[in-house]
C-alpha cells in the first residue's frame, strides 16, 4: 500500500517569507520603506523643480489645464490661491539652504505650515506664477500628484499638506509601475530589481516630479519587450500592448521616445518587420504630434536658466564649426574644470542636494556590477545588428541630453556643458541588465547566495545614503 506523501503546513510567517522573497514584492517593499524615509527627512521643495511641478500639480487639481500667458514676454504660468505661492516662498526663498551645505532645515518653520489652511478671502485671491518650465511635459504625467492634491484642496487642508500628499501618492504610483516591471521581467529580476534601487531613483521616486513616472513607463516598456523576445511568438493582443506602451513613451519626458527603438530587438524574421517599424513609426508620429500641438499652444517661450544662454547663438556655433560638440563633450567629462558636470553624471547614484561620500559611489558601482554582470540564466542572444543598434541608442540619448543643454542652458562663453544632472542618465542605467547576458555564468545555487549577500549589502548602503541626507539637514557638520 502506497503511502500519500504530505507537504508540511508552512506558517503565516513563513507563507509571508515567501511572498516577499519575490523580486517585484521584495523591490516595492524595499523601494516603499526608503521612498516614505526620503519624504520624511527631505525639506518640502528640495527636489529638482520641485516646487515648479508642485504649482502646476496644483493648477491641474483646480481644473485648469493650460498655462497662462503673462505680462512678461514668453513667460508661462499658473493662477492660484495666494496662499499657495505663498507657502512656497516662506518655505524656500525665505531662508534657503539649498546649495549651502552648512545651513540646517528650521523643521519647526514647516509644523507651523502644515496647519495654514486656506481661510480668508485674500489667501483664497487667485495671483499668477510662474511654472513655464513645466509647460513641455504632458499633464498626464502629474495625475497622481495632482489627485491627492485635489483631496487635500477638497478637505479644505493647507498647501504644505497638500505637498506631502502628493509625494506620497507620486511613490505609490511609481513604485507599483516599478514593481509591475520587475514581474514582466522574463529574465534577471533581481538584477533588474537591484537597479531600481539606486539612491537617486529612489529619491526622485520621493518627490514632487516627471522623472519617477517618466522612468516607470520606460522600465515598463524595455521590460515589456524583453518579455516578448523570449517568446516563441507573439500574439497579436501583445502587439497592441507593446504599441499602447510605446505610445505612453512618447507622452513621457521627450528624449525617452528613443526607447521605442527597443522594439527592433523583437525582429527575428520578416513577419515581425511591419508590427515592429509600425509601433516605432506611431510613437515617433505622437511624439512629433506633441511637439507641434506645444509650438501652436505656447509659440513664444523662453525657459529658465542663464541669462548668456541662447539657443540661437549656440546653432550658428555649431553651424560655422560641427566639431565644437565634439570638444565641448571632452572638456565636460576628460578635463579637471568639466568635473562638475563629471560628479553630476555619477549622481546618478546620489541626491538633488546632498554630496555623497566617493567610497559610497564606490561600493555601489561594485554591487551594481557584481549582480549585472554574474547570473545563472542563459537567454536568447541579441543579433549583431541589434547590438550595435541598441548601443546606437544608448549613445544618442547620452548626446542628445547633452545636446539639449548645450542648446538651451549652456552660457554661450562656457566650454562645458551646463547643468548637467545624473537623474538624466538614469533610463541607461534602468535598462541595462535587462540586455546585458552575463559575463560570468554562476549555478543557481551561487546565483541565490549572491542574491542574498549582494542585495542586503545593497540595502545596507542605501541605509548609510539616508543617513547622510539626514545629516545634511538636521546634524551639525563641519
């Protein structure tokens, strides 16, 4: 007689174990956790533009979708209560300590806020702001921001809460996008998983922006179509998911569009040339169509930045003389006076405002490494072609954010590049180990060890990142 074989009874928190141990929940955990630390010890409005995007938030919650002209000459905006501009100004222009390392965040002055309602009729008096470097993103990029906003201002809550709400239903929002990703990842999740967790992700996740969205739908999109490459076929409901993703890319931040060439690495055989090419072709075509419907709404702007930059200028330069990209690229990251710019393009594993320790930078460069380039999966090789292609992109997109500063922000009398952040370069650093097989095969035992050690050591350093942040606004340093 046979005897039935029983599996043991696994306990609450051992089915709980379990559950979180998967890449996606284990990510969106961890991203939570340290996304709600940074809202917490992060002074309101010091995040990049933070409180531009905060403002137009808030026009979008009132119902109010186009930005309003002013009385200075190519200049944009928003109107709204008094008191919320207001708040902004008391709470940032006051007394600012962004870019001044030795001063300290007066918490006490933000308490205060959180309890000035909107009462009285000259607090309630509409009065025009300037936002006019919000006018090239898309609304829709400030949906989550804006409805928790609407409920604060529906509540009858103060703008400074209002702020708050924002951030957190911003994280919420993002970090599920993220999470969905990772489970659409058909292969190297934790690998994936790992570089979602970078510092600066994870702190422009936090804040009041277009950037957490914008790279939520490009981790969305490349995940997407890695799932479909170790497909043997590729049914005809994908191809129109992958089309609806791609046009979601053209709606983001301009320069992402170039993600949609992605797409090209699912071409295995004539039959996926035309779905392919027709889905790079619509994103482009909405892409363009973006552009031309913001020239018609807004014909004459001038964003903000240095008074010596001019576009105009910078074209004819570039004109008379096509190498002079060329050594302006080399002087920003080869040359000692471009090492601003240089540190700002390793920020992508840092802050806004905080300068991060270089054995941090380091040990995260080191554990990034270790997980992209060792794994236990083999997964279908790229074609030469694609290769290079997918090379060919990442490339253009570095030159063409580079490019884009040079033209619009970039004094005319500087050799450098101007203004260049790390944030910009995260999209390169989001997609990588989802194209780049390993270079070391490891077994699957080893690859579970490596897990385990690599990203708790990870999570150990994201820990001593937070602290430095709070260091930097609320202990005393020398």
């Amino acid at each position: 007689m046979k005897q039935e074989v029983t599996t043991p009874k696994l306990s609450l928190f051992q089915r709980l174990f379990s559950w979180i141990a998967q890449p996606h929940v284990a990510y969106a955990v961890a991203a939570l956790i340290v996304g709600m630390s940074f809202i917490a010890i992060t002074p309101p409005f010091h995040g990049p533009d933070e409180d531009a995007h905060f403002l137009r938030a808030y026009q979008l919650a009132t119902g109010k979708l186009k930005l309003v002209t002013a009385q200075k000459p190519g200049r944009l905006g928003a109107e709204l209560p008094s008191a919320v501009p207001g708040m902004v100004e008391q709470t940032v222009q006051d007394n600012p300590i962004r870019g001044y390392p030795s001063k300290k965040y007066n918490h006490w002055h933000t308490k205060a806020e959180l309890k000035n309602t909107i009462d009285t009729p000259q607090e309630r008096q509409s009065v025009w702001v300037d936002t006019t470097n919000t006018y090239v993103y898309n609304p829709v990029l400030y949906l989550p921001a804006a409805a928790a906003i609407a409920v604060v201002h529906w509540l009858g809550g103060s703008p400074l809460v209002a702020l708050y709400a924002a951030r957190v239903v911003s994280l919420v929002a993002i970090v599920m996008l993220f999470a969905v990703a990772v489970r659409l990842a058909s292969r190297r999740k934790w690998a994936f998983a790992a570089v979602l967790l970078v510092p600066m992700l994870l702190f422009q996740n936090a804040v009041v922006s277009v950037d957490g969205l914008s790279f939520a739908v490009t981790a969305l999109f490349a995940s997407y179509v890695v799932r479909l490459r170790e497909q043997r076929t590729v049914h005809k409901g994908q191809w129109l998911l992958l089309a609806l993703a791609a046009v979601a890319l053209a709606i983001v931040k301009l320069p992402l569009v170039l993600a949609a060439a992605l797409a090209f690495t699912l071409i295995r055989g004539r039959r996926h040339i035309l779905p392919v090419i027709s889905i790079v072709v619509m994103a482009l075509a909405v892409f363009a169509g973006q552009c031309v419907l913001l020239n018609r709404l807004y014909p004459t702007v001038r964003m903000n930045g240095p008074s010596e930059a001019n576009q105009q200028v910078q074209i004819d330069k570039l004109v008379h003389d096509p190498f002079e990209f060329l050594r302006v690229t080399h002087n920003t990251y080869m040359n000692q006076f471009g090492d601003g710019q240089t540190v700002g393009v390793l920020g992508v594993f840092g802050t806004a405002d905080t300068t991060l320790p270089m054995w941090l930078y380091g040990v995260l460069l080191l554990l990034l490494g270790l997980l992209i380039c060792t794994g236990a999966e083999k997964t279908r090789p790229l074609r030469m072609w694609q290769t290079i292609g997918l090379l060919i992109i990442g490339a253009t997109y570095f030159m063409a954010v580079n490019g884009a500063m040079y033209l619009t922000y970039t004094p005319t009398s500087f050799s450098t590049f101007y203004g260049v952040q790390g944030r910009y370069f995260l999209p390169l650093l989001i997609v990588l180990p989802l194209y780049i097989s390993p270079l070391l095969h490891i077994s699957p035992q080893q690859e579970h060890k490596r897990n385990r050690v690599l990203i708790g050591a990870l999570l150990c350093t994201i820990a001593v990142v937070l602290f430095v942040v709070f260091q930097r606004y609320y202990l005393y340093t020398p």
